[in-house]
C-alpha cells in the first residue's frame, strides 16, 4: 500500500508516517518510481507506535522497543531478566512523568493560592455572572 493508504489505515497523516520513517520507526520498500510502499504489516508497527506514544513514551524511547513494533504488544507488561534494559526505559519515563506532575500540581497551587477564586467558581458559571452582574 501506499503512503496515503497506510496514513488513512492507521488514522494518522503521511507526515507522521515520513516522520517515523525519519527516526527509524518505519522502514518502507519504494517503487520504482520512488514512491514509498508498505506492507500489511506496517499497519501494526504503526498503531503500536501510536500505543506506545499515547502511553507516555517518547520517541526516543520508542525506538528501544523497535524490534517488538511488529508484533501484538502485550496489554500488560511482564518483568524478565531479558527485558531489564526496557524496564529501565518504562522505569525513566515514569520517573519524569511523575516529575512532571508534582511541578504542574506545584503551578496550579501557586497559581489557586495567589487567585482563590479560580479553585472555587467553575468557568461556566463565571462567564454566567459577569452577563447577569451588567
């Protein structure tokens, strides 16, 4: 298939898909006419790229995983000494999520301490107000 027809499979965009292909996620035959061209099994590493991402993963930790990308990932992952070195990638991005998470949390109660009135009056209902207060 082509490039169009993979983005339309898999609901992403050829960009996205030449973008795999620029980090070494995807790796299409060409035609010769230099048209990229992919086979069924494309569409799998394509959708657990996708997974993997949407999980929290980066691309560059992605790319750790590569020679699991063409087969079914396991909805639940389980610790082996011959995966160690990708606990270790799943353990760092958990790790900086987590830290990302208490500085967002650390922000939004600064930011709720300074302007109480945001914790206690959902938007909806402030944009209410101001029209009946007028």
């Amino acid at each position: 298939m082509l490039i169009g027809e993979l983005a339309a499979t898999t609901g992403t965009t050829t960009r996205t898909l030449r973008y795999y292909e620029e980090q070494g996620l995807l790796e299409p035959g060409r035609t010769t006419a230099g048209y990229r061209v992919y086979g069924p099994e494309a569409v799998l590493r394509v959708r657990n790229v996708r997974d993997l991402l949407a999980s929290g993963f980066t691309v560059e930790n992605v790319k750790s995983f590569v020679r699991y990308l063409d087969d079914d990932l396991p909805e639940v992952f389980t610790y082996t000494e011959s995966c160690a070195a990708h606990y270790e990638v799943g353990a760092r991005r958990v790790a900086e999520l987590h830290e990302r998470i208490e500085s967002l949390t650390r922000m939004r109660d600064t930011l709720v301490r300074r302007m109480p009135w945001l914790a206690a009056e959902p938007p909806a209902r402030a944009a209410t107000d101001r029209h009946s207060t007028a």
